[in-house]
C-alpha cells in the first residue's frame, strides 16, 4: 500500500511537472528552467543574495545552509525508505510506520474538516468554486512557483495555506541536509509567491519522525497530519482502495459517529477535487481551517 501511494503520487506530482519538460526542452537547457510561457513566480532578488542562483529548482534543490539552523540538535535517528519501518526503535516515532504522534502534532480538529494537499493545481480552481469557509491547502514549493496564479486565487478567497515541502519527498529518507532543503525551498517558494512564511507543514505520506521534527521545528513550522484518510487518491490508479461509494459512505459514518477530525484530501487531479465537491455537499460548510481547528496563527510573519 505505501509503496502504491508513492508510485501514485510521483504519477500525480509528474503531471504536475510535466510542463517544466516541455518548456526545458523547448529552452533546450535541459534542467529545470521553467519559460516565461508558464508565468512562473519571479526569482526574487533576495533570494539570488541568499543562495546565488538565478532560477527555481528541479525536483532536487540544493542545499542551503542556514546559520538559524543547529545541527546538534537534529537526533541520530536512521533514515529509511516509505514503508520499511524497522529502522530504528520506536521512540523514532514515526507517524507513518506507527501512528505515532509528538506533543506539538496537530492531527484532529473540533469540528470535521477537510484538508487538500498537492496543490496549487488547475483542478484547484474548480474547488475554490464551491469552498465558501476558510479550508487548508498544503501546498509544493515546485507548483506554487509553477502556478502562481492559481496560488493567488487560493489567497485571495481567504484560505490558509501551510507547506507540503519542495517536491513531494519522502523526509524520512533523505539526509537532513535533504530536508532542510526541501523545507527551505518550499518556505522561499511560498514568499516569493503569496509574500508569507508558512506556520503550518504537511510532510508527505505522512513521513514524519523525530528527526524531521527535530529540523521542522527550527523552521518554527508545526506538523499536522490527520486522522481521516479518504485514499481518494487511488481512484486515479487502476486498483484503488475505496470504490467512490464507499470513500462517500466512510464520510458519512465520520460525520455521524464522531463529527470531528481532519480529513485527507488531494487537489492536485480534477477526479479528487470532483470528489471533494462530493464530500462538502455531505459536511456543509460548518468547517475549520487547521489555525481555527487549533486557535493559531495563520502565518509566521506576512511581508
Ligand atoms: C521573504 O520575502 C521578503 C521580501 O518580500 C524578504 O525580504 C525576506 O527576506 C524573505 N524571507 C524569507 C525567510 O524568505
Ligand atoms: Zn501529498
């Protein structure tokens, strides 16, 4: 199953890259460069100051030091491939391996709500027609500086947007340099695009330990995970975990037994976004962005 939603996601990510190939190639330079054809987020000059480049990443930024950063204070901890959960001993703990959760975790919420991760996507446009409460989109580094408009839009119709790293990495399995990186630039992407730092950060699959918290919580972000998952982003493969009908039938039964908690959902294919509309007509709009869920800030600081 985790090895399924990797695929999955790398398929769904790669969708939303695919037009960074296409124009790399038209611009023949063969890395990432996105063209001017795409509208993409300027590279802003503070951040050429920072780190001396010139243009966005590809799928693998950089590592860039940062003196606010100890790495003294980042755990030993093994790192590990999705899945293979016998890396270390438990008080690694580890969400995705073992459900576990640190004292800063967020994972439910007082009212039923719905989050979406993956974005911004073409598809998120279609959602914001019909969200008409404060939600939570995670958002990658790479689509924010891909589509900025459509990262406006989200901003603009009043909606919390946390962090969902550069590139949709699997933390746990990438060095801390790696993570850093993947943290940095999805914080940079994130500025450079809405002019705000994000407080909030979803780490993809779930793929969080005390090792990525012990590097998370320098960035003074906050984790948040969940504690309904949908798999409404199996539909989009060929044996997907939950019919349509039963992912609607697992909503209806939160609602009624618990009515509390947040959902996991995807914006970054039109078929989970179709299936989210389906989900807010079940809930109504009686929601929470995770700030609200919380009492927190929105953001660490808005420029
Ligand atoms: C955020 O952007 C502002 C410019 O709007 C810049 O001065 C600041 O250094 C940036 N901070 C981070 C952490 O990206
Ligand atoms: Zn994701």
């Amino acid at each position: 199953m985790h090895l399924l939603t990797v695929l999955l996601e790398a398929i769904l990510l790669e969708a939303s890259v695919q037009a960074v190939d296409i124009s790399a190639k038209k611009k023949s330079g063969g890395v990432a460069f996105i063209g001017d054809e795409l509208n993409q987020t300027p590279f802003p000059e503070w951040l050429t100051d920072f780190t001396g480049m010139t243009q966005w990443p590809g799928l693998v930024p950089p590592y860039i030091p940062l003196d606010f950063i100890d790495m003294d204070k980042i755990p030993d901890y093994n790192s590990y491939s999705q899945g293979v959960c016998d890396a270390n001993t438990r008080d690694a703990c580890s969400f995705d391996c073992d459900q576990c959760l640190a004292h800063d975790d967020i994972s439910t919420c007082r009212k039923l709500s719905q989050t979406f991760d993956d974005g911004p996507s073409p598809a998120t446009l279609k959602l914001l027609d019909y969200l008409h409460h404060k939600s939570t989109f995670f958002t990658l580094g790479i689509n924010s500086v891909n589509h900025p408009d459509i990262y406006h839009e989200i901003q603009d119709a009043g909606h919390l947007i946390g962090s969902h790293t550069w590139s949709h990495a699997y933390l746990p399995s990438l060095s801390n340099e790696d993570i850093i990186a993947q943290l940095e630039w999805s914080i940079w992407a994130m500025n450079a695009t809405g002019n705000h730092i994000p407080k909030w950060f979803r780490p993809p699959y779930g793929g969080i330990d005390n090792r990525v918290r012990a590097i998370s919580r320098q960035f003074g972000l906050q984790a948040v995970l969940w504690d309904h998952d949908t798999f409404d982003w199996s539909l989009v493969t060929n044996n997907p975990f939950k019919t349509e009908q039963e992912i609607y039938n697992d909503v209806a039964l939160w609602k009624l037994v618990e009515n509390r908690g947040l959902i996991l959902e995807h914006d970054g294919a039109r078929k989970t976004v179709d299936v989210a509309i389906n989900i807010l007509d079940l809930l109504g709009e009686d929601q929470l962005s995770v700030s609200e869920c919380v009492g927190g800030i929105d953001y660490i600081r808005e420029f």
